[in-house]
C-alpha cells in the first residue's frame, strides 16, 4: 500500500494551527497614500504567499519570526522581518521605481515570435513536478443577486506528460453556500479544474495571438519597463478596423530570463457591445471579461503564485435576458517540489467543486487562503449563508426548566 504522506501533511498543518500568530499589512503607494492590490508577500523559509485584497491588506500566518519578500512588479522589491511589526494593523509603504516614460524597444524579430519564443522557453523553465497548494475562491451572480460562493483548499500535482502537463488534483477542504438550480443555472461555470493547470502552465490564452494569421489583425509593440529594468512589457491590441470578439493583452517578462512574469488579458467594453447577437438564443453574450496571472521566479523556483479571472455575459431564455456575473480568485498558498503519495482513489475528477459536499475541518478561508475578505466580500457571503439555527438555544432552555 502507498504511503498516505498526503492525508500526514493535511493532520499536521491542522496541528500547527493552535500554534500559529498572524499580522495584518496594510500596503500604500508612497506618493499617491493608495492602497495597493496584488501585493505578493512570501516567506522565505515556508515557501508560503499571501497577496493583498483590493484594499491593500494582507494578513500574514507564521509559527516562529520570518523574513517575508515584498514583491510587486510596479514597486521595490523588499524584504521585511516579521518580529519589526507590532501594530494591530502595520502600514507599510511602497516606492515606486518609475523615474522615466518607457521607451519603445525596437527589434530585429517580429514581437510575435519574441512572444513565442518566451512561451517556449517558460514552458521549459516552470518547475516541474512540483505541488501547490492553493485557495480558490469564487463569487456567483445573476441579474445583480448573489447566488452561489464557493471556496476550497486544493492540490494540484504538476508533472510532465509528453508535451503538456498532467495534473493530480486532491481536495483538503471546501464549502459551497447558495443553491445551483440544475434547470435555470445550467450554463453557470467558474473553474474547469480538470484543465486549469495545464491552461496556465502552457499559456493557452496566448494561443489566439501566436498564429501567423492574426498577426496583421493586432498592433505587437514592446515597451521598456520603467518600474523595472529587468522587465519589458509586450501589449498585443486588435486594430480598429478589425472586427470580432478580439482582445487586448500585456505580457511582462524578464528580458533577461527570456520568461514571462504576468498576463493580463481584456476586452474592451466598446468591442464586446459590437458583437452582441441575442438573435441566437443559446449565445453568450460577454459584456465584460479578463483575467490576470502572475508568476513568481526565486533561484530555481519558477511557478504559478495568483490569478483573477471575471467574466459577465447576457444570455436570453424565452424572451428573457439573464446577467450572469462569476469572479475567480486563486492564491498558490504554498509551493514545493516535493511531491506527494496518495491513493489514486482520492483524485478528484470532477470540473467544479460547485457539486462537492462541503468539507469544513478549520476555518480555512480565514487561516490558510493567504486572500484575506474585503467587507464587499464577506457581505456577499453572509447573503448566502443560512441564519444561524436557535434549535439548541431551546432546547437548552426546557432542560433548565427541568431541572
């Protein structure tokens, strides 16, 4: 029989729960006294990252002092050491590195093939096999009524397959709040699981803009990076006169690595109405759709640390227009190259925790999601959760009578 390291792991993190101590960042832009979002903040002995919410807060869990690395590609990379903060809520302010406008950078190669190239070489150079462990959140909305939340600690496996990846997926924890109607809700998704990984860690967004057919449709242009010398940025806009559901890309990448650090992909609102077609029922009519991935290198370690994917559509049923709202977070909470054993019989096959039944040991949204709630997003949650039952309460109170 193999050895269950994995279920090991599980039961002794559990363990150092009672033993943990957590602080809050407040990270703010220097000159503009702004939160700043998407902070990554790692610690240097766990592998462990948290990443600030859209108000710039980030709460840190930690069993003994730790140096934590401070990184965002717009400001100074830093290190900070956790026994220097003492404040119920510590701010910590970030220098902005831009002193110039960024230049264009002209090459002998077509930008496309730059691009290519770059995929290429950061396929090669993501470190596999490897484990992450990650939190995935996601909100659910339609015609502006919160509907479905769900959340989960998730392995995911990474090896080699060929010329792709295969991913083993296992389930720590999860929870699931609201009600998929299987009728009404059956065009609803967030997260394919199953091809997640593989999408990110072959760059399959990239796809549609790495074919030799669309490269007089897009305007290629690389820019210097002023936040950071080692970094330019590739944008990858459709050209006006083109027509078509076709959308704006940022790749940042380290010039010098040759490998790609963030994505960023959007349709323009403009260009989303102008392909609108409710003459076809069963469409999808997207009004608003991007996402982002950013990809942490330290030494050898080159992995997937954040992704935020949004995506808002009109379909129409029987006459009626429905406005579906779904917005995805992912945090790698924890990464190494270590690799688990696990009974095959403990893969998750699924597409979507959406139909798990909920498995709740700790409240781990608020102790390993490294992706702390806004107020927004604990209303939102709040909305969906039943009201606390006073069953108890009574019968409490007939045994004291009893008595």
């Amino acid at each position: 029989m193999r050895k269950l390291f994995f279920l090991f792991f599980l039961f002794y993190s559990l363990h150092c729960f009672s033993q943990t101590k957590e602080i809050i960042i407040l990270f703010v832009d220097a000159d503009t006294q702004l939160p700043v979002e998407e902070v990554t903040v790692t610690s240097l002995r766990t592998k462990e990252n948290f990443v600030s919410n859209v108000d710039g807060i980030v709460k840190v869990v930690f069993e003994r002092s730790v140096y934590l690395e401070i990184n965002h590609s717009s400001y100074k990379k830093f290190i900070l050491k956790t026994i220097t903060l003492k404040d119920e809520v510590n701010t910590v302010y970030l220098e902005s590195t831009v002193n110039k406008l960024p230049e264009i950078i002209l090459t002998k190669n077509h930008p496309q093939d730059i691009l290519q190239s770059l995929v290429d070489n950061s396929k090669a150079k993501l470190s596999i096999p490897s484990n992450l462990r990650i939190y995935i959140r996601e909100f659910f909305k339609k015609n502006d009524a919160n509907i479905l939340y769900n959340d989960g600690l998730v392995n995911f496996q990474i090896e080699r397959n060929k010329s792709t990846v295969k991913t083993d997926i296992l389930i720590e924890q999860n929870r699931v709040l609201g009600i998929l109607d299987e009728k009404s809700d059956n065009d609803i998704y967030g997260y394919n699981l199953n091809d997640l990984m593989e999408n990110y860690y072959q760059f399959k967004y990239l796809d549609e803009i790495l074919t030799s057919r669309v490269k007089d449709k897009y305007n290629f242009q690389i820019n210097s990076y002023p936040e950071n010398e080692n970094y330019y940025r590739l944008t990858v806009s459709p050209l006006e006169e083109e027509k078509g559901f076709l959308f704006n890309f940022s790749i940042l990448y380290d010039h010098n690595k040759r490998i790609i650090i963030e994505i960023n992909n959007f349709i323009s609102p403009e260009r989303a109405q102008e392909n609108t077609n409710f003459s076809v029922s069963s469409r999808k009519n997207i009004y608003k759709s991007g996402f982002k991935t950013t990809y942490r290198v330290k030494g050898n370690d080159y992995y997937l640390v954040y992704a935020k994917e949004e995506i808002g559509y009109l379909s129409k049923k029987k006459e009626e227009i429905i406005k579906t709202e779904i917005r995805n977070y992912f945090v790698t909470s924890k990464f190494t190259t270590r690799l688990f054993t696990y009974d095959p019989k403990d893969v998750f096959k699924d597409k979507t925790l959406l139909n798990r039944q909920n498995t709740i040991l700790t409240d781990f949204w608020n102790i390993e999601s490294g992706l702390l709630l806004t107020q927004d997003e604990q209303d939102f949650i709040d909305s969906l959760s039943p009201p606390p039952s006073t069953e108890v309460e009574e019968i409490e109170v007939e045994e004291i009578k009893e008595d």
